[in-house]
C-alpha cells in the first residue's frame, strides 16, 4: 500500500490540473459558441456542442463532491485524539541475596 501522505500530495496536484484543464475547456467552448454565433450555426452549438458542454459540467461537479468527501475524511482522520499516558505504580520487588533459605 502507497503512503497516504505521497497519495493526498498527488491528490492536490491532480486536483489543480483537474481544474487547470476545466477552465481551458470552459474558455475554449466559449470561443466555439462566439465563433459560431458570428457564423449564425447556433443551431450546430444545441446539436453537438451543448451536450459536451452539459456532459463536462456534470462530470466537473460529481469530481468535486468527490474531492469534498475525500477532504472532509481527511479532516476527520486527522483529527483523532492521541492515547493518554497513564503513569504505573512503582512496585517493590523482593531482594535475593543469595543465601537459598532465606
């Protein structure tokens, strides 16, 4: 098994690039509506594009529910208390000085 600590440090990693590329995606369909907008296809854009538009959507939200319940347990295991220390009774243990009838 892979150390939790290396697994949520590449968590975070993929979590920026999983948002880097939502963004390139959002800025990119936004140039496909404008463009097809300026060449009066809107009707292209219901067709084809704002089904892959809805589906991306969907799947970006269902991702970071996931991502919050993954923090939100992490949060919790984090949390856990450490163990008490509980301090022992001395006890007196009996001296053997050697001598077998004592």
């Amino acid at each position: 098994m892979r150390n939790p600590l290396v697994l949520r440090s590449e968590l975070d990693v993929r979590i920026e690039a999983f948002e880097t590329i939502v963004s390139k995606f959002r800025l990119e369909q936004k140039a496909v509506v404008d463009a097809l907008i300026m060449n009066d296809c809107i009707e292209e854009f219901n067709e084809v594009d704002e089904p892959v538009s809805k589906y991306v959507e969907e799947m970006y939200f269902k991702v970071k529910h996931i991502i919050s319940r993954l923090s939100k347990k992490d949060a919790q295991s984090t949390t856990i208390a450490a163990p008490t220390l509980s301090v022992l009774p001395k006890i007196e243990l009996p001296k053997f000085n050697g001598d077998i009838l004592s």
